[in-house]
C-alpha cells in the first residue's frame, strides 16, 4: 500500500479519542455483565415472578445465558461482513445493536404491567445482544491493529482487554454508590434500569466517533476482500482452519481463566465461608487487576514478542493454580483470597493481551475480522456460560473443594502445548499473506 492508502491514514487518526471509541463496544459488554451480576434477583422478579424466589433468580440467570446462543452466528455474520464491507459499517452496527438490546431489557414494563410480553421482549433483547457482542470483538480488534503504529500494535489492541477491567470496576463502584444513595429497596425496584441506561448514554458519543473513523478493509482498502459473507467464510475455513483450531484452545484457556475469577465471590461464600460482606469485595481484586495488566502484557508483547506472553503467563497458572487453591483451603481469609484472585486475574490479563493482538495478525486482512469473531464466540459460548456451573457442579459432586484448581489447571495445559505451536507475529506485514 502506498504512502495516502486509508490505512496509513488511519495510523495518523488513531488518537486516545479514537481509541475509546473502538474498545467502547468491548467495555459495554462487560458494563452489562458486572451490572445484570449485580441486579440478576431484581430482574428475575420484575419478569419472571415467581412464589419461590429460587425459581425466579433461575429464570433470570437463563435469561443472561440466551445470549451467549447468538453469540457465534453474530461472530460469523457480523464478522464476515466486517472483512468485506470494512471495519466501520459492522462497528456501527454492533454497537447500534447493542443499544436497542440493552434499552429494550432498561425500558420493558415488568410481568405485573404487560404480562408475558414482557418476558417476550426482554428476551429478544438478549438474543440481540448476543448476537452484537458475538460481532463485536472481531471488527473493533482488527481496526486498532491495522490502524495502529506497527511498533505498538500490541499496546494498543491491549485496550480491548483493559476496557473490560475499566467497566467492570466501574460498574460495580457505581452499584455500590448509587446502592448507598437510593437504598437496596429502590435499587430492586428501577435503581438496576437506571445503570443500564448509565451505559446506554455513552452510545451516541461512541456512534459520532466511530462514524468519523477512516476505514482500513473491505474493498476500497483491501482488493483481496470477498464479494459475500459466505465466500469470506469458506476462504477462512478453507486457508486457515488449522490455525483456527489452534486459537480456538488458546482463547478457551483464557476464557477458562476468566470464569474462574468471576466465581472467586460465589467460591469464597459458598465454599471457603467467608461473610457476604468480604465475598462481595473479590470483585474489586479482579477489576484492579484486569485493568493495569493487560497494558503491561501488551507492552510486553511488542517488547519480546507475542508467543513468549501468550506462553509464559499461562504456563505459570498452570503451575500455580493447584498450591494456590491449596493455600486457600488451608487459610481461608479474606486477605488469602484476594491475593490468589489477583495474582490469577493479572497473569490471565498480560495473557490476553497477547491472544488479542496475536490471533488476528496472524490471518490476512480478507479474514481477520471473521475469524478472531468466530473463534472468540464459539469460545466464549462454550465455556463462559458454562465453567461457574460445571465447577461448582463438580465441588458438590465429589466434595472436592480443589475442583476449580484442576479445571483451571487441565484447559492452561491445553491452552500453553497450543500457543507453542503458533508462529510469532510481531513485526509481521499486515498485508502479507498467510
């Protein structure tokens, strides 16, 4: 590509504003999951009342989980359509997406006000965001690294990573203000919509921003770029299915990793019997680490390369993850169990960072965007739904309280033998081919 090619704008356009305005998408999904965590009780009664509350918080949970069902079909569509219409029509559309999901969950009268519509609308409410969140990763990712200095390529992708920890902290020091402000009783009553609508007010900045961003795929920047949706999905299944299996146990490692963490609360009351009070601050570990480490691993990994951090970080949890949990077991404090999940959550995050930046460099430009959204949907649908439940299953099935270590540990085996056979990225021409 020459010196005036959309590209090489873009590196000159991708400012802190610009920036924000691409992991926006990324930072919402999380804003979402921290707030609807918070406020699951209040949600399951408002739209699906029941006189057993456990019935009702079941409901509820489901409801969350619905998403994740759309998640890979919008990886696939939105994904692909990213490769060859360009990255900023499927970040408009993601994020629009996400908006009218949230909204339409925010702004729907309860069960006692419009019966089983309501539970009709809020779950077409997640399905589409299911649906916006399996599209999003993939075309935002593929935008930073294409429009960012080569040289900091993995600094910058590392933001997708840390806008995670950014909204996730965020959203629960907001729960816990607005909590003490208004009350839990209001809270339970409207005070859960108006954090949802918190989120939804950053939309319309982040749709001015991202309008104004100068593309760097589909076919006026790339004129290897498909003609249709099927024909960028059967080039990347055709030309890079191994890699796409390869990056697919990668990133179910650190999905692993991340349940694991989310579950420190639920692990810390419900097994090591800490008090509500101290198994409701696990969270804050989490989100400090999540938000400064994913910037030092994507440091790294334009210092030493993108397979040391992705090997190394995952390594070490699999080493560490057993005596870890075995400390726990044996000094179940509150001190104990926020270091554990701080020193898992940091390592998981510099791991990330690499995956993020990694994975997608190493596809060519026609299908960069559809395959990290792919394989980053399936991942995410499998396994993040499903760890918190499989490893709490497992502690009542066997007694064994060490089951979440071995889990954590047996996917980081999986995840560290596959980065070792994925090749180096960094330095590599964005427009080579693979």
């Amino acid at each position: 590509m020459d010196a005036t090619s959309p590209v090489r704008a873009a590196h000159a356009a991708l400012d802190r504003k610009a920036v924000g305005a691409v992991v926006l998408g990324n930072a919402l999904e999380f804003y979402d999951f921290t707030v609807y965590a918070f406020f699951a009780k209040p949600i399951g009664e408002a739209f699906f009342p029941d006189a057993d509350a456990s019935h009702s918080l079941l409901a509820s949970l489901a409801l969350f989980g619905i998403g994740y069902v759309m998640r890979p079909i919008g990886g696939a569509l939105i994904g692909a359509f990213a490769d060859r219409a360009g990255r900023k029509p499927a970040m408009l559309l993601t994020i629009g997406l996400m908006a009218i999901g949230m909204l339409m969950l925010a702004a729907c009268p309860g069960y006692a006000q419009i019966g089983g519509w309501a539970q009709a609308i809020v779950v077409a409410g997640r399905l589409i965001q299911g649906l916006a969140l399996g599209g999003e990763v993939g075309p935002s990712t593929a935008y930073l690294l294409e429009a960012a200095p080569p040289a900091h390529r993995g600094f910058v992708a590392s933001w997708q990573i840390a806008s995670q920890g950014c909204a996730a902290l965020f959203a629960g020091l907001l729960a816990t203000a607005l909590a003490l402000v208004v009350g839990d009783a209001t809270m339970s009553a409207w005070g859960w919509r108006a954090m949802f609508l918190v989120g939804l007010a950053v939309v319309p900045v982040g749709l001015v921003i991202r309008s104004h961003l100068p593309e760097t795929a589909g076919a006026d920047a790339d004129p290897g770029a498909a003609a249709s949706t099927t024909a960028v999905i059967r080039r990347l299944l055709r030309d890079h299915g191994h890699l796409l299996g390869l990056t697919f146990l990668v990133i179910t490692a650190s999905t692993v990793s991340n349940a694991v963490g989310t579950n420190m609360p639920v692990y810390a009351g419900a097994t090591l019997g800490l008090s509500e009070t101290a198994a409701t601050a696990v969270p804050i570990a989490l989100g400090l680490a999540s938000v400064a480490f994913p910037l030092l691993g994507g440091f790294l990994a334009d210092r030493f390369g993108r397979r040391p951090v992705m090997i190394w970080p995952r390594a070490l949890i699999l080493v560490l993850a057993v005596p870890a949990f075995a400390w726990l077991l044996r000094a179940p404090g509150p001190a104990a169990v926020y270091a554990v999940t701080f020193l898992l959550s940091a390592l998981s995050s510099i791991n990330a960072a690499a995956i993020i930046v990694g994975i997608p460099e190493s596809l060519p430009r026609s299908v960069r965007s559809a395959g990290l959204s792919i394989v980053y949907a399936l991942a995410v649908s499998l396994f993040g739904g499903s760890t918190n439940y499989v490893i709490n299953w497992l502690i009542a099935a066997t007694g064994d309280r060490m089951a979440p270590a071995y889990y954590l540990a047996a996917f980081s085996l999986v995840g560290t033998l596959a980065a070792l056979m994925l090749r180096e990225t960094r330095g590599r021409d964005l427009d080579e081919e693979v």
